[in-house]
C-alpha cells in the first residue's frame, strides 16, 4: 500500500497536478505509473454528420464532412528528466459552407492542430521541477481547459504554460511555488471581443497525515487580462486533500474562498475543485471533476456594458468499459453552467447552461490498426435575453485509425 501511494505522488508530480495541470480532470492524482514508450505515429480519417456546424439558434444547416491527420505521442519516464509529448496535425472540411453566428460569410476547412509536452525534473530526493505546455488551434471548445465559452465560435489559438516547484520539509511536510500562462485567442473577428489572457501564480503547503491521505493549503493569484471589457484580479485561498481510496481509484477535494477585484468593486465568491479518477486494466474506468469558481468569461456585451461576476460552474465524467483487449465502450458527459451578475449600466442578471453527452465504441481490427463510430450532442440553453439563443447540435463521425 505504501508504494502505491508514492506512485500516486510520482503521477502527481509528472501530471503538475494543481495549478500546472494542463486539464481539470487532471484534479485528482491518477492511478498507476504511466508507461514509456518510444515515438510512435498513427495517421486516421474519419467521415461525419454536423446537425448544426454553426451553433445557429434559428438558421441550422446540417453538412458532412471528413477529417483527417497525423499524430505522434512519445514518453520517457525512466530517465532523470521524464518527458512526454503529445502532437496532432489534422484539419476538418464540410462539404457545405459554414456560417457562424454573426459571420457574414462561411468557409469549409477548419485546422484541427495541438501539441501536449511535459516534464519533470528531479534535483535530488527531496526537489523537483514540473512543466505542462498545451497548444491547440481548432475551433471546438474544450470546456476542461477552463477557459473555454459556451458555444463552437470558430477556430481559436488556445493555450497555456504551467510551472511548479517542489520542496520538501521533512517526511510529512512539504511545500510547492507555480507559475503559469494562459490564453485564447479567436480568428472570427465576431468573437473576437472575448479574446483573453490569463497570468497565475501560487504557494502551497502539504502534509501526508498518512500513507493514503495528505491535506494541503494553497493560496493562489490570477490576472486576467481581457481585450475587451474589464480585466481583474483574484485571490484564492483552499484547503482540501488528496486520497488514494484503493489500489484502482483516488480521489481530491479542494474549498475556499476567492476574492475578485474589477472595475473598482470586490466580490467575494466560494471557490470549489473536486476530482476523482478509477483507472481499471479492463473493466469500468472514469475520470471525472468539479469546479466552481467566479471567471472573467464572454462578460462584455459592447459599448461600455460589462459583467462584473461570472460565477461558472464545470463538471465533466469520461468513462470507458473495456469489453475485451479487442472492443471497448466511451461515454460522458461535460456540463458548464455560468451565472452573469453586476452588470453595468443596469443590465439584468442572465444564464446559460451547456450540456454536452457523448458516446462511442472502439474496435481493434489488428494490433495496428482500429476503428472507432462516436455520438456527441450538444445543448446551450439561455435566458431569455441573452441574444444569442438556445442552440443543439448532433455530431456523428466514424473512421479509422493505423498507428506504426
């Protein structure tokens, strides 16, 4: 039991879990040492069904469309400096021209590109040094970054740069600094008054009550920067815990209180981080968050008028069922629901809500080559005068995939 705990700590650290982590569902410390491998490459096309490319609320125009690209992942953990990579080269065409809400004209081929990247570095027994690089241009939100809005608005440059620093006290006490970078920027120049930086900084205390439980104490800072509207200035404080729960699953909770400065006015808000991963070799596995917090999001509305408070709610679960080393089973499902309060020259206060379920079936056919046939819907629910109106979207795509 003890070295599985230290396992869990070693992932903790190779994933720059907390404020380095690339991904919320990287909340909680995974299950297991993750394998090395050398580069591997794997080329996939896929065909595909859109009900509503363009998240239109009143103009819906279905298409086909095809994918394709490349990718190459590769990992090293055995080394003094552990790396892995990530990198994916691909784009999207429709076969019919696809009109974004407020775009006067459509296009038909959308860049679907990323690059993943971390490593650690151990200084000696008791210090290391961890950094998370994530890099995408594509116009799907990827509502686990936690920069993401509600609704596709065209292709975007999302990406951030993460750093921390860990030392330790003794064998119960330690303590850790981070860093990071973050920002997405939008090419559909309607959407491009929500373009955003974000600039964090932290310092955190641990301590491993036991071989299965450590608690820790964080307080954290962060800019956002907007090119529109307001920026602001938050300072978070959180308690909580990381457990290992059995040799298959872990779980972390974090709360507390986060105080945002913007446009002159302070506004208190809770501050919630949740995470629990089950990692089975076959069988039923699920990686899941929850976070709360108070974001600087799709807040400008134009001519002066702001939001001031966009209290977002995120929750997201990803499971697989590992049928058999040939045949396996996705599903999930990712919820954003974000509350706009204190706004400007009078505004109402307003909602919208994101639902978005998923499923899928994966099929080795040989040891190179798979297929895969995937369901994703989507729902943006908003008030009543919010302009931009509901919106559902069905994405259907099947394809294949050969890895050498």
């Amino acid at each position: 039991m003890r070295s599985f705990f230290y396992k869990q700590l070693v992932l903790a650290a190779l994933c720059a879990s907390g404020a380095g982590a690339i991904s919320l569902y990287d909340t909680a410390p995974m299950v297991g040492l993750p394998e090395s491998h050398v580069a591997q490459y794997s080329v996939y096309a896929k065909l595909g069904y859109d009900s509503n490319p363009g998240t239109s609320h009143s103009n819906e125009e279905a298409s086909g469309f095809v994918q394709g690209g490349v990718n190459a992942t590769f990992a090293d953990y055995e080394s003094v400096d552990k790396i892995s990579y990530q990198f994916n080269l691909g784009a999207t065409h429709y076969f019919k021209d696809i009109e974004s809400y407020g775009s006067s004209s459509g296009k038909r081929t959308y860049a679907d590109c990323g690059l993943t990247a971390s490593i650690v570095h151990a200084f000696n027994s008791r210090s290391s040094y961890s950094a998370a690089l994530n890099i995408s241009y594509s116009p799907e939100p990827d509502y686990a970054s936690g920069i993401s809005a509600s609704r596709r608005q065209g292709e975007c440059f999302n990406w951030s740069f993460n750093n921390s620093y860990s030392q330790s006290i003794d064998s119960r006490w330690s303590w850790n600094i981070n860093a990071g970078y973050s920002g997405i920027l939008y090419s559909e120049t309607e959407y491009q008054s929500d373009d955003r930086q974000y600039v964090t900084a932290g310092a955190g205390l641990n301590y491993r009550a036991s071989e299965l439980l450590s608690y820790k104490i964080n307080l954290s800072y962060k800019n956002d920067m907007r090119d529109y509207g307001y920026n602001s200035d938050n300072i978070t404080f959180m308690v909580g815990f990381d457990r290992a729960i059995d040799p298959i699953s872990s779980c972390s909770v974090s709360v507390g209180v986060q105080q945002k400065f913007v446009h002159g006015k302070e506004i208190l808000s809770p501050n919630v981080r949740m995470g629990y991963n089950r990692k089975a070799a076959e069988g039923f596995s699920v990686n899941s968050y929850l976070v709360l917090s108070n974001e600087n999001v799709d807040t400008y509305r134009g001519l002066g008028a702001n939001y001031l408070s966009d209290l977002t709610l995120r929750v997201g679960v990803n499971c697989v069922y590992t049928l058999s080393p040939d045949v396996s089973f996705v599903f999930g499902i990712s919820v954003m629901h974000a509350a706009y309060s204190e706004g400007t020259y009078g505004m109402h206060n307003e909602s919208n809500t994101t639902w978005n379920p998923s499923i899928g079936m994966r099929y080795r056919f040989t040891e190179n080559l798979s297929g895969s046939i995937d369901y994703r819907y989507t729902w943006y629910q908003a008030d009543s005068n919010n302009l931009r109106g509901d919106y559902d979207r069905h994405v259907i795509t099947t394809g294949l995939s050969y890895t050498f």
